[in-house]
C-alpha cells in the first residue's frame, strides 16, 4: 500500500454551514459551526493550488483556489464555508484518501462571505 506523506496541521480553520429556519414565523439565517467555539476551528495544513493546479480546475468549470488536509470527520462535506486568514471558502470537493478515515483532502473557492442573523457553535 502506497503511504501517504505526512503535512504538519498548523493552521486553524472555522468550519460552519449556512441554515435557514422559521422563528416566530421570520426566516433566520444560522451560521453554524461544526465545532465548538472553545475550539476555535479545526487544526489543518493549508495551501494554494499552484497555477497549473487552478488552470487544471478551470477546465472543469471550478474556481478552486484552496486545498487543505484536515483530520477525517463525517461533518466535513462539500458546501460547508471555512474562514482562513480573514477569507471565506466554499468547500467544492473532499477526498477521503483511499477511505481509511484518517485524513481528508479538501479544495475550496473563495466566495463572498454570506449574511448571516445568528451565530451558533456545535458542541463536537
């Protein structure tokens, strides 16, 4: 079996998903975390996809900029939003690596970062 090079987790990322509820008959938007807010992200190894990496991408018309390593957790799936260095992204793709549930490879796009009327943190 191929082994998998090791990447230091250096870098904190805030992970939410944006919801949408009824309150007292009003639509709400939640931006909630997927961790806790004492937490405060989740550790991981950022980096920007080269150039030829982001031409590649283009071809399949995605506007990926972002990949980062993070540790495997069911809660992390394509759509979610991560805040790094003041900048939002959009999750557009996540690569279990070979399924063994240990690392996760995911690339983003930055997007603008959406409205929202609450905050709220998971108690992972």
């Amino acid at each position: 079996m191929k082994q998998r090079s090791r990447v230091v987790k250096d870098k904190k990322v805030r992970a939410f998903e944006a919801t949408v509820r009824v309150v007292w008959g009003f639509e709400r938007v939640f931006k909630t975390y997927i961790h806790s807010e004492e937490s405060a992200g989740l550790w991981a190894y950022v980096r920007q996809l080269s150039q030829t990496e982001q031409h590649k991408a283009k071809a399949v018309q995605s506007n990926e900029t972002l990949q980062l390593v993070l540790n495997h957790s069911p809660k992390l799936k394509t759509g979610l939003y991560l805040e790094f260095a003041d900048r939002t992204y959009k999750v557009v793709s996540v690569d279990p690596f070979e399924f063994n549930r240990t690392d996760l490879t995911i690339r983003a796009e930055e997007v603008s970062p959406p409205t929202f009327d609450e905050v709220e943190y998971d108690e992972y």
